[in-house]
C-alpha cells in the first residue's frame, strides 16, 4: 500500500507532519481530515517528483505581496475581475444550495462563462474533482484567479458539510467589497476630473502663454527687472516649457523609488505608516483596513477557520505593512494562549471601540458576530468620510485653482500696468 507523507494544521493552528498509508492521494487528505486536522502538502513517500502534489492553498504570501509560490509565468495568465468572481461565486452557491451536485454545477457555469480566465478554470478545477480531488484542492491550482482567503474558507465548509453556505458568506463579502470600491470611485470621479482640467489649463499657460507676454516685456521694459512674482512665473514657464524632460525624469525616479521602497519590509513599513497618519486621508485608510481585518477574521471564523489560521490569512490578507505585523502580535499572542483583545490593545493599531467590542465577543463566544459587526460600523464610517471628504474637496480644489490662475493673472498684468503709466 502507498505511504504518503503530510503536512497539516489541527483545530489551534499547529503545524504537524506524519506518515499515513492508504491507496490514493484523495483517501490520504480524507484520513488526514478524520483525525480533525487541515492538510497543507500530501505527497506519495518514494514517488518522485512527479507524484507530489499540493493538496489545498497556494503558497502563504508575506505583507508586502510577494508569495514563494510565485512564477513568472503567472503574469502572463488571463486575469478575472473581482465583479465577475463575485457573480460566479454567486452562482454556485445558488446551484449547491437547490440541490445540485458541485461537479455538475462547475459544469453548468462553464456553458455560460464568457470570461476567458475563468473559463479554464471551471474546465480545470471540474476535471480535478471529477478526478477525485476536492474542490478546495482545485482552487488551490489557480492562486492567480482564488487568493489565500477564498480557498481556506472552501476547505472549511468542505470540512464541516456547509459549503454553499460558506460561498454564500464569500459572495457577501464579495459584494460589499465591491460596493465600497464603487462608491470610493464614483466619489473621487469629480475631483480627478477637476484636477486634470486644472492641469491641462496650467499646462496651456505655462507653455503658450506665458513665454508671449515674456517677449512682449522684454521688447517694452527694455531690460529693466521685472516684479518678483513675475520672476517667479516666467522662471516656471521656462522651467516647464524647455526643462519638460526633468521634471517627467523627476517623477519617473520618485515612482521607482517609491515601487523600490514598498518591494522592502523596511520601505512597506515606513510607507505604510505614514499612509496611516498622513492627513486628511490616513483616518480613512486606517478605518479601512479596520474594517478589511474584522470582516475577513469574521467571515473566515464564522465559516469553521480556526482562530490561528484564521489570523494567518488575514495577516497575509490585510494589504498594508503595519497592520499586518499588528496581526502577527495578535496571532503570537493567541497562541501562547492570550486572548486577542490584549495584543491588539498594546500594538497601537486599533482603536479603544474594536478591543472592547473584541474583548467582549471573546467573553461571550461570539466573537465573529461581533467582528462582523465591527466591519459594517467601520464600512459605514468609511462612507461617511468618503462622502464628508468629497464635499471638501471640491470647493478646495476650485479656491485653489481660482487662487494660481488668480497668481498668473497678477503677475502677468502688474508689468503691464507699470508700462501703460509709463507710456502715460
């Protein structure tokens, strides 16, 4: 009989290796399963290389974005929208939960899928369950379409016979993700728009405008000196008009430095945190993350994850730097067998609110009813400020081009003025 050797979690997060016996693959990862625990790796002792085999999630990915299980040749992979795999999953929970049988439903979906990414997929991912595979194991081969998060609570409700629940919870969250991302854009349509007029009419001036009435000045004043504001504006002009080339080279450098900065833990750190605190938009960047950490550890322990790997995936998930080492306080502590709301209190990332209501959903056992309703406060919250900073902004940004093209205007007419009296 076969020997395969595995990797796996138990119900507190713990990592444990074993040797087990059984004749396939898909009967070793459904022993490993029976003994409570969640299989990481499952491969055949003595196979080669060509019988090992992930068993469930891609490669764990650090805070700054950048997996082990990275291949170039995953860029060059046809990509799937967050809409259209919001749908999809949508989908598939509908067809579960009337009864149908997932292969047949993966099936179902593939007839109808116009998407090209997800299209392989579905055809892959129906091949591997029909081969005996789950279907967690078959998302897992397509880390570049199922990210960390949607394969793990999978695999939970595979474990504990709630699937089409656990999709339904996923196209929820899905959903409200996307919500707030639409109204995060429609909100910041008008201000883009206003400040690529302002800058297309600053461009106008600077470079056909401004350079004339420098001519005129030259041929009226005769060499006398300008007004200082003046100085200023024409040395602009010029600037902007003949020296075009180093300011792009100057932003050009400040987006490579920033991209090499955030490629570093240090850089990520530093970047992050001052994404944080930088004003008016570090409160809602930090309520957004909030927000992002309770909803996904909510869902994911809502959905049957155990705590600590519930962490670990939100920790890969949280998508800025300093929140995510804040989890890693969080998941440290909690497995020395502190409870959450003390680390997340001493790492100064959560807000006073989050640990109580976090302090006392661990006191009362229902601590993912309670992150979840720390998520919708905070997402309303982030509505709000969205809102309230819209409003702002669009009188600051119209006062603000008023002001410089007010500038220009003075600056322009104050040696025309000196010319009129003199010719007076």
């Amino acid at each position: 009989m076969p020997r395969f050797r595995y990797v796996a979690m138990d119900g507190n997060g713990t990592e444990a290796e074993g040797v087990i016996d059984a004749d396939s693959q898909a009967q070793a990862v459904n022993a490993i399963r029976a003994k409570g625990m969640f299989p990481t790796r499952v491969s055949e002792v003595g196979g080669g290389a060509r019988s090992k085999k992930r068993t469930n999630a891609p490669a764990r990915q650090s805070s700054t974005g950048s997996g082990q299980g990275f291949q170039l040749s995953s860029l060059f992979k046809p990509r799937v929208k967050p809409k259209r795999l919001m749908v999809f999953t949508r989908q598939l929970a509908t067809l579960i939960d009337a009864g149908l049988p997932l292969l047949r439903g993966l099936r179902i979906l593939l007839k109808q899928e116009k998407s090209k990414g997800l299209r392989e997929a579905l055809a892959g991912m129906g091949e591997s369950v029909e081969g005996g595979s789950t279907f967690s194991e078959a998302l897992g081969q397509y880390p570049h379409i199922f990210d960390n998060l949607y394969v793990n609570m999978v695999r939970a409700g595979e474990a504990g016979g709630v699937l089409e629940e656990v999709l339904t919870r996923l196209a929820e969250f899905q959903e409200k993700a996307e919500r707030i991302k639409a109204k995060i854009k429609s909100a910041m349509v008008y201000p883009v728009v206003v400040l690529v007029a302002a800058l297309g009419i600053l461009t106008f001036l600077m470079i056909f405008i401004i350079p004339r009435f420098a001519a005129i000045f030259d041929d009226l004043l005769g060499g006398k000196a300008l007004p200082g504001l003046t100085q200023v504006v024409i040395g602009f002009s010029n600037l902007i008009a003949n020296r075009w080339y180093l300011i792009l080279g100057v932003i050009f450098g400040s987006v490579i430095l920033f991209k090499v900065l955030k490629a570093t833990p240090q850089g990520a750190v530093i970047l992050d945190n001052i994404k944080l605190k930088v004003p008016p938009f570090g409160g809602l960047f930090r309520k957004g993350a909030i927000a992002r950490f309770a909803r996904t550890l909510g869902t994911l322990m809502g959905s049957g994850v155990p705590v600590l790997q519930a962490l670990s995936i939100v920790r890969d998930t949280a998508g800025n730097s300093v929140v995510s080492n804040a989890i890693q306080d969080v998941h440290d502590a909690v497995k020395e067998g502190e409870s959450m709301a003390t680390p997340m209190e001493s790492c100064g990332v959560f807000p006073g609110m989050v640990v109580s209501m976090v302090d006392v959903g661990e006191e009362t056992g229902a601590l993912p009813e309670m992150l979840v309703r720390i998520a919708d406060n905070y997402d309303e919250e982030v509505d709000n400020a969205v809102e309230g900073m819209t409003s702002i902004i669009e009188p600051i940004m119209i006062v603000l081009l008023a002001l410089i093209i007010g500038t220009i205007v003075i600056a322009m007419f104050v040696p025309l003025i000196s010319i009129i009296s003199e010719m007076t």
